[in-house]
C-alpha cells in the first residue's frame, strides 16, 4: 500500500514524541512491505512563530493532499498573550473545521499492565475501563454565532452560542451506532436536556436515529450525571456520544481515570477525506526538550491511524501489542512510572516498541 501522511509535530514535545509516532509507522511500513511518505507542515505557536498564522494555508494544503495528518500537540505559555485568532488552539479548531472532521472517536481503556496507575479505587477499577468518546467536533458553543465581547447596558459581557442542527446531530449519532456494531453495542448519549434546547432537539434526533439500529441499546444521561457516574462506575459505559463542549470535558475525565493522559489516542475523522490522529494530551511545555515525555499516546494514535485512516488492522494490532509487550517488560516513563520499573525517556520508549513490533 503506498499512502502519504502529512506529519505537523506542533509545540512543546509535540516534535519529540512526533519523531517516534513516524519511527513506529516507518517500521510497521518496512515489515508489512507499505510505502509511507511523510510531508511536514507548521500549525500552532510554531506556525505562529514562523508566519504568524497558527494555521498557515500552506498546512491545509498539505493536509488536504495527505490520505492521513498526524499531529502532535499545540500551545504553550509564551503565546498565551496572544489575540484569539492567532492562539496556537486556534489551529487546531482550524483544521478540524477545514477538514471537515466531526468525529472525534476518544477510547479510554484500562491495560491491565498500568493497573497500578489508575486512580480508581480497586474495587471499581476490578470491574474494567474500556469505554469511547464519540464526541462531534466541529460544531457546538465552539464555532456557532453570534460569539463576542461586548459592552452591554455599560458592563463588558461576553457570550457564545449553543447550536446543533438535526444533520450535524444525525451524522455524528450514526457514528456512534456504528462504532458500538464494533464494541458491546451500548451507547449512552449525554446531554442537558432538562435545560437547554440545544439538547432538546439533539435527544430527539438521536433517538430518531437509532430506529436504524434497533440492535444497539440507546441510554440518554444528563451531562452532570454523567460526569459522576463516570467516577462512580465507567464500566457502565460503552460508547458515550455528546456533543462538543461535554466531550471536551468527559474525555479528559474518562481518560484521566486510566492514571496517565500519556497513554491516550484519539482520532478525528470526516465524511471523506483524510482523518486526523492526535494523542489527546497537551504540549506539556514544562518537560519540552528534555526527552522526558511518554511517546505512547503518540504511538497509539499511529495505530489508529492504520486502523482508522487505512484500514489496515493487523498493523494497528502489531503497534498495539508491541505497545503492550514493552510494558509488560516492564519499561515506563516518567508519568506511568511505579516502584520496582525501568525507567526511559521519550525515545528509548520508541526504540522498545520498535523492536517489540
Ligand atoms: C482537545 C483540546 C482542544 C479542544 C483545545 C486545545 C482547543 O482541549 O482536543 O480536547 O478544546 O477541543
Ligand atoms: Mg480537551
């Protein structure tokens, strides 16, 4: 298979854990006899450094002819001052936008070797953490209008707006569904429909559309149940479907509750075109360029990006298990380190998967 994959490493350790992210496809490239060929483009403070644009023209063109982008993180403190449209987040809100990714796919799962790290209490972590965000991407408070501060009556006020239509609903909806054929078929759809209309109206569209999966089990939950219920038991959950804002939110709990964001994947995909991996943690600028950063959550996101982008599982399983292989031989990082394990830094942490594959 021969496939291009626009690489944007981004800020912080965006770069290094980059780096071993495209070493561990090259690898599975060369055993499996694919042809990957990366390209490379700027996004976030890197872009703004260099263009002042967190998202130069140049990236989504590269993107838009790449069959997968494979991104790192973005942000940090120096371009927190910044003017709103040129925050590195703006770039990321951006090429989700322009890439037409609405699919935010988010899976938190236990590995039996990071037991240790989970911080559930182990009566409610015996029961097992294997859930996934399906939480759509592209619209929500996050990009509807009017949005804005203003002065109002004399006082500075500022506000968003909250908005779905039934086909950006729907599409994200039949996402779920078919993402639970694949799983344990449960989808638990959170909202806040006791208060707002938004939720109303995507309650609604949801249950309509479910009538086309009558071999998935649908539960409806309020967002702030959600939040506790996700503490209290996340075995009970399956898939969880939500909309923008509420799966920014509940995916860092769900993942959290693993014991190390380090760890986590995610992958964003569109009708058509090509989809976006990314881990889903941030640039941690505090631990930059200091070969310190877990590589994992990168790595994983590779495999997603087999799995998802190019259908090619028994790859995505290769990384997987190479993955797990170098815990069990017990090698950690920093972040998932526990008494008695080996220590590496971001790039030996690359090199045993490597050679685990
Ligand atoms: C995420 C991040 C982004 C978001 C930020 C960086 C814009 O928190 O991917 O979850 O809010 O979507
Ligand atoms: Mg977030």
């Amino acid at each position: 298979m021969q496939k291009k994959i626009c690489l944007l490493p981004g800020d912080g350790i965006g770069p290094e854990i980059l780096a071993q992210g495209a070493s561990v496809l090259a690898a599975v490239a060369q055993k499996f006899g694919h042809m990957f060929e990366f390209d490379e483009a700027l996004i976030g403070g890197a872009a703004v450094d260099a263009t002042g644009s967190p998202l130069p023209e140049e990236t989504v063109e590269k993107c838009r002819k790449a069959d997968a982008v494979f991104l790192a993180a973005v942000g940090g403190p120096q371009w927190d001052g910044l003017k709103p449209e040129q925050r590195p987040e703006k770039g990321l809100l951006g090429i989700r936008k322009a890439l037409g990714l609405f699919a935010n796919l988010r899976p938190a799962l236990l590995l039996p070797e990071l037991a240790g790290a989970c911080l559930l209490r182990p009566d409610v972590a015996a029961r097992g953490l294997d859930l996934i965000v399906v939480r759509e991407l592209t619209g929500d408070i996050y990009f509807g209008e009017p949005r804005g501060i203003e002065t109002r009556n004399g006082r500075r006020t500022g506000y968003n707006t909250m908005m779905y239509d039934e086909e950006e609903i729907r599409r994200i909806a039949k996402v779920a569904f078919e993402t639970a054929r694949q799983r344990r078929r449960k989808v638990c759809s959170v909202e806040k429909s006791n208060v707002l209309e938004t939720s109303r109206l995507w309650k609604e569209v949801v249950l309509e559309t479910h009538k086309d999966y009558a071999d998935v089990e649908l539960s409806h939950m309020y967002v702030d149940n959600a939040a506790m219920q996700l503490v209290r038991d996340p075995s009970q959950f399956d898939v969880i479907l939500t909309g923008n804002i509420f799966g920014d939110i509940l995916s860092d709990e769900a993942s959290v509750l693993t014991g190390s964001l380090g760890m986590l994947p995610s992958a964003s995909l569109g009708a058509s075109g090509p989809g976006l991996f990314e881990p889903i943690h941030g640039s941690a600028p505090d631990i930059a360029g200091r070969d310190k950063a877990n590589p994992l959550a990168t790595i994983l996101s590779g495999a997603m990006l087999l799995r998802l982008g190019f259908n090619l599982t028994e790859e995505a399983e290769c990384i997987e298990n190479a993955v797990r292989r170098a815990l069990r031989d017990e090698f950690r990082t920093e972040d998932i380190m526990e008494p008695g394990m080996i220590k590496v830094g971001c790039e030996a942490m690359g090199r045993k998967v490597i050679e685990r594959l």
